[in-house]
C-alpha cells in the first residue's frame, strides 16, 4: 500500500445478504482504486451502483467481505485511520433544535478540541461556508443548501485531511450546487483531498478534477476528466485531395493519415474544418463526411454504465 496515497483500496469487495429476496448483492465488487493527496475525486455511477457502501467501507461503518483499503496508508478497520477523515452522509437529518454554532461546538467537542479551538474553528468555518449570520439561528429555518454547507461545516471542524462526502448537492438547487462547488475549490486549494459520491454527472464534471465511474459495484472506469474528454474535434474526410494539399493541410491538422485513397484530418474547432472543407472542394476534391469526434463526460459515463432493469435497483 502507498502511504502516500489519501484512499487505496485493493479489490475491496462487500457482499450484502438480502434474506428477504433470497439472494446476495455483491454491492462493491473487486474495487481496486488510489486516490492521491490533494486531488477531489469523484465515484461517480447510478443509484445503486454501491458508492455509499463503499464510502462505509473507507469509514469502518461496514465491514469488508474482501480485499483491503487504506487511508494514507492506515488500514481502514483501525480506528486511527478515521482521525484524519471529515465525513458528510447521504440524506443526513440534523436534529432541528440545534442552532449553526451550536452543532458545530458539539462535533468539534467529539473530535476531542478544547472550547477555545472549537470557539476559534466555529468563526473560521461559518465565515467559509457564509453562514456567520445564521450561527444562532435554529437549523429548523435552514434551507436545504445552508443544511448542506453546514454539514461540510461540522464535517471540517477537526481540520481533517481527507473529507468524504456522499452526494453533497443532492436536492440542492442551482445556487446552492454552485455555493458548495466554491467551497470544495477552495479547501483544495488549501490541500484537503475531497472525495465525493454522486449520481449527478455535471456535479462531478465541475467540482472533480478526477473520475471513476461505478456500476454495480464494480469499477468500470477512472481518470482524469480532462483525458477520459480528451479527442474533442472534427474528423473530416475526402477522396480526391491532390498530394500537395495533402500536405498543406497535414500541417494545420491535429493529425492526418492517407487511407485507402481518402484523406483524413482532424481538426480542432469548427472553424478549422470548415476552413479546410473549402479548401478541400475549391482543389478539386470530394467531401466524404465530417464527424464530430471525442466526447463530454455525458457520452463517456452512457458508454460505459448498461442500462438497469428495475429488477436490480
Ligand atoms: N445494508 C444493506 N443490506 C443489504 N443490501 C444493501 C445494504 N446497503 C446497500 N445494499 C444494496 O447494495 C447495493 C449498493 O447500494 P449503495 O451502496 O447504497 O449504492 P449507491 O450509493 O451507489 O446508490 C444496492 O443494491 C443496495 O440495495
Ligand atoms: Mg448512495
């Protein structure tokens, strides 16, 4: 295991017994996954998939059926390994009577911190998450997206280095998504490693700088949004193309090959392959086609995830 590593997890598998259907559900299957220090990573995958099950495994709330996980090199069964860990539940109900400040002091009191840092760190983060007004508000008149930013609030008061959040802008609406986006930037901008769950694919594409797609428990995708996006452009096709054109466009292509008679480039932009279709035509030569190539997260995240039947939800 890579101690340099925030989470590694080694073909960590958990395997549920539903009596009442009968049957087993391998909800996490076979994971094997490194997520480096500093990054925001995102499991990414459809309701079902087994992200929550496996953000428990990472906390000890459950236990493995196989394989192994790490958080910064500390095996995950170890109560020490969670010393480091803010973590923000999916549908988390906060006892309405509290007020802001009140449940911050609280979870800053179960971390252990005296009343003078908690008092300290309550400032700090009600001024990060822009709730100072609302400290002694009672949490019944909070909206959704202020329960949310508080709850990143109470998941950071003991200043942890990896903070693990299962489906943070669930039920949030726009400017809400976009509040909690802000704050996620910058705490990895201070270098907290941020892992989140969602089943919402522009939440990850936004706030991730890398992806892993789960679908039924297994992984079947991971890496930088940027490379798994990658190939963006336009491919453009013709037969015809005098060898000295050929090479005129080779040069402001991103790539061209000669096959079997037909030219082929691809272009960046719009703009450029439609430049070079003129090209192409005024010498002479025949269009074949010109196809969009590359993809966004949305096409990649289609390709990969099958299609569920409501029987395996
Ligand atoms: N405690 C449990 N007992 C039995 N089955 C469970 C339990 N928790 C989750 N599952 C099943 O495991 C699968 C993955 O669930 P979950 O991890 O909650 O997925 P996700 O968070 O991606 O929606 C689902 O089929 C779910 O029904
Ligand atoms: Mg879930």
């Amino acid at each position: 295991m890579d101690p340099d590593a925030a989470i590694e997890t080694r073909e960590l598998t958990r395997v549920y017994r539903q009596r009442w259907r009968g049957r087993e559900i391998r909800a996490v299957d076979g994971v094997s996954l490194k997520v480096a220090r500093g990054t925001s990573f995102g499991l990414l995958g459809p309701n079902g998939a087994g992200k929550t099950t496996f953000v428990k495994l990472l906390l000890g709330i459950v236990r493995p059926t196989a394989g192994s996980a790490t958080l910064f090199g500390v095996d995950c069964r170890r109560p020490e390994a969670r010393l480091r860990v803010g973590y923000l539940p999916e549908n988390h109900r906060l006892p309405s009577y509290w007020t802001g400040a009140g449940l911050l002091d609280f979870a800053g009191a179960l971390s252990g911190m005296d009343a003078r840092a908690r008092r300290r760190r309550i400032a700090e983060l009600l001024d990060l998450v822009g709730l100072q007004e609302w400290a002694n508000v009672r949490l019944s008149r909070y909206s959704k997206g202020m329960l949310q930013r508080l709850g990143l609030a109470q998941a950071l008061m003991h200043a942890p280095s990896l903070l693990l959040l299962d489906e943070p802008t669930d039920g949030v609406d726009p400017v809400g998504r976009q509040q909690i986006r802000a704050i996620l930037r910058e705490l990895e901008d201070q270098g907290v490693t941020v892992f989140l769950n969602s089943h919402l694919l522009s939440e990850v594409e936004l706030a991730c700088r890398e992806v892993a797609i789960m679908d039924r428990g297994r992984l079947v995708l991971a890496g930088r949004v940027k490379d798994l996006t990658a190939g963006k452009g336009y491919l453009v096709t013709a037969a015809h193309v005098p060898e000295a054109l050929f090479e005129t466009l080779r040069a402001k292509a991103a790539s061209a090959a000669m096959r079997d008679g037909l030219a082929e480039f691809l272009f960046p932009t719009r703009e450029e392959a439609n430049r070079a279709v003129d090209v192409v035509r005024a010498h002479g030569g025949w269009l074949e086609s010109v196809t969009p190539t590359g993809s966004t997260l949305e096409e990649v995240f289609m390709r990969t995830v099958r299609p569920q039947t409501p029987e395996q939800l």
